[in-house]
C-alpha cells in the first residue's frame, strides 16, 4: 500500500483489513519510522507492519503481513530445513560408508590371507590392481610369503641332506667296529685253546683297526703311536 502524508491512500492491494482502515487512523498512526524505515505491530496484533518513507514526497510504502502468515513460512522453512538435512545426512552416511568400506575391506582381506597362511601355509594370490598404500602393503605380504616359503623348503633339504649323511657315517662305522669286536672275540679265544701267537696277533691286528678308528678324528700320545708301531711290527713279523 502506497500513502500520501495526508493520509490518502493511492494504491493498495486491496486486503480487506487494509480497505477497512480509515484516512485518520492513517494519517495518525505511529509509524515511528527512523531513518526512513519502521518495522512493528498493528494495534490488533495480527499484522506485522513494514513502512518506508520516501524523501521527496513523505508518502509511505507500507506493506501488511499476517503473523500466522510468517510462523507458516517459518514452519514451512523449519520442515524443509530438516528434510534437507535428513537427506543430506544420508547421502554423507552413504559416502562415509563407501569411504570406509573401501578402506577396511582391503585389509580385512589381508587379515584373512595372513591367517590362511599361518593355517595352511598357503601362498596368496595378488589380488589388488590399484596402485595405493594397500595394494603395495599387500604386495609385500605376498612376497614376504614366498620368501618364507623358499626358506622353510631350503631347511627341509638340507635337514635331509643331513641325516642321510649321518646314516652313511653310521653305516661306515658299523662294518669296522663289528669287526673290530670280532676279531678281540677271537683274540679271547685262541687265549682259551691256549694259542697265544695267534691270540697275539690278532690283538695286534685288533689294536691297529682301533686306532685307525680314532687316529684321524682326535689327537694321541706319543705311547699310544709307539704301541700303534710295535703291533704293527708285530704283525709283520709273523
């Protein structure tokens, strides 16, 4: 609505409330308009009232709104605000859950083939195409895993290249100290027949297959290389 300083209305929207307005009530409301522009309540409290006052001419530009008008725009700005955020907050929660996903899933697989790995000794495959901080840590994983592998078949080797040479020490032994026994079990028994030159001889025999035992595995005695000497000028003499 548009008034003149005396109080003439020259255009209005024609609201009932407006046209009902008298030219004195008008021209004697208390704009209070400061500065050129006021802002207050109608005297029935039902409008909110916005007044300008032009410079040049004094006429107002005064502009009528509902309360309830307001609070239903308040109300209608409050629902969609919290719609929206409803939304938004989904959306977020959705792209958090895609972030994080894609983030855990990785490593949850990594927890998964380590496992696998302790339990079956299996070698995992590489999986990852990406080029980040997981595939690599992957990556190394699975290396780390053929590298173990490569040991624990290289100790296996050679445990068993171990033990069969350990079997041949043992069967080489086995023949000479057989021997050996045998022939001191002669030795008593030609002492027994009462044959001491043959029992002589074949202990001379017996003490140099004993030496020859453990003569190149530890050190001897200057005694026990001349008894090794006379046994086998012994022998040699029969």
């Amino acid at each position: 609505m548009i008034v003149n300083e005396g109080g003439t209305v020259i255009v209005s929207s024609g609201d009932h409330y407006i046209e009902s307005l008298r030219k004195e009530e008008l021209i004697n409301w208390n704009f209070g308009i400061e500065d050129g522009y006021a802002e207050f309540v109608d005297e029935s409290g039902e409008y909110r009232v916005y007044a300008y006052e032009t410079k040049y001419n004094n006429w107002k530009y005064v502009s009528f709104i509902r309360k309830d008008d307001l609070l239903n725009d308040a109300k209608t700005i409050r629902k969609g605000v919290f719609v929206w955020g409803i939304i938004f907050t989904c959306i977020f929660l959705c792209i958090l859950f895609l972030i994080s996903n894609g983030i855990t899933k990785p490593i949850k697989l990594i927890t998964h083939k380590m496992k696998e790995f302790e339990v079956k000794g299996e070698v995992p495959e590489n999986k990852f195409t990406n080029k980040d901080e997981i595939s690599y840590l992957y990556e190394t994983f699975v290396e780390m895993t053929h590298g173990i592998n490569e040991l624990v078949e290289q100790n296996y080797e050679q445990s068993v290249l171990q033990e069969k040479q350990q079997i041949k020490i043992l069967q080489a032994q086995i023949n000479p100290h057989f021997l050996y026994n045998t022939l001191d079990i002669i030795n008593w028994k030609a002492r027994e027949k009462n044959v001491p030159e043959i029992g002589g001889m074949i202990k001379a025999l017996s003490n140099n297959l004993g030496y020859s035992f453990v003569g190149n595995e530890m050190e001897v005695t200057v005694e026990e290389e001349i008894n090794h000497i006379e046994d086998y000028l012994y022998q040699a003499w029969f």
